[in-house]
C-alpha cells in the first residue's frame, strides 16, 4: 500500500542571522514538517539566502549579564538536508548579495528564478515565511 506524501514548497525570505535566540524561527518550522511525512524542499529565497552561509559569524549578546544563545541556521540546515529535504537558494538572490554558491552549507543547491517557478507548479502546498 502506498502512502500518500504531500509535496510542500516552504520559501523563506527573511533571513536574522546571529539573531538572539537558539534557533531561527522559519527554520524551526521546517524542521516540525518533516515529522509530518511529508516531501519537503525548502528554498531559501531574498534575504533568505543568507541563512545558508555556511559560516555565519556573530558575536554571543549579553543581557543583565546573561549570555543569550546566538541562533546558527547553518545547524538546522545540516540537520535538515541529514533528514532527507532538499534545501536550495535562488542563484539570482546569491548573486545580488555577491554570495558564492561555494560558501553556502554543503548540499544547499542553487536554483534559478525560472527553476523555482517550476518547482512551485509541481507541489501541492506552497508556503512563504519571513524570519
């Protein structure tokens, strides 16, 4: 008997690298939809591409003398492409940020405009978040 995995497109947009906290929202979320059986790709996408540096450098916060946890999407990203989902970024966001595709995480593929069109068609839930 086959079982039914729905497809879902998930396109982050924002991106708050080095944000104060253990770990980024968005990327969170993604990480709740694989326990859901799903087919997931997430595409990272405007400021998004910027979660997938795979070295993000930012300095620990304080606050009343309390270290807070710098959230590192390059973590969640490895765990994410580690539990199967394909992770990409949009070549032309790389580009208008003058990122490489060679500093992203490996395993993050870099997908065009025209190719992220495609991939939308091809699924049955498209969701877009901003961190």
């Amino acid at each position: 008997m086959s079982v039914f995995r729905p497809r879902v497109l998930s396109i982050l947009r924002g991106a708050d690298a080095g944000a104060a906290r253990d770990a980024d929202p968005a990327l969170d979320a993604n990480a709740y939809a694989v326990a859901d059986e799903i087919e997931l790709t997430l595409v990272l996408k405007d400021r998004g591409v910027e979660l997938g540096l795979d070295e993000v450098c930012c300095d620990q916060g304080m606050l009343g003398g309390l270290a807070i946890p710098v959230a590192e999407p390059g973590i969640d990203l490895r765990a994410l492409l580690g539990s199967g989902v394909r992770v990409c970024a949009v070549s032309e966001d790389l580009s208008a940020r003058g990122i490489e595709p060679s500093e992203l995480v490996a395993g993050i593929e870099p997908v065009s405009e025209a190719e992220l069109s495609r991939l939308i068609l091809h699924q049955d839930v498209t969701l877009t978040t901003s961190s």
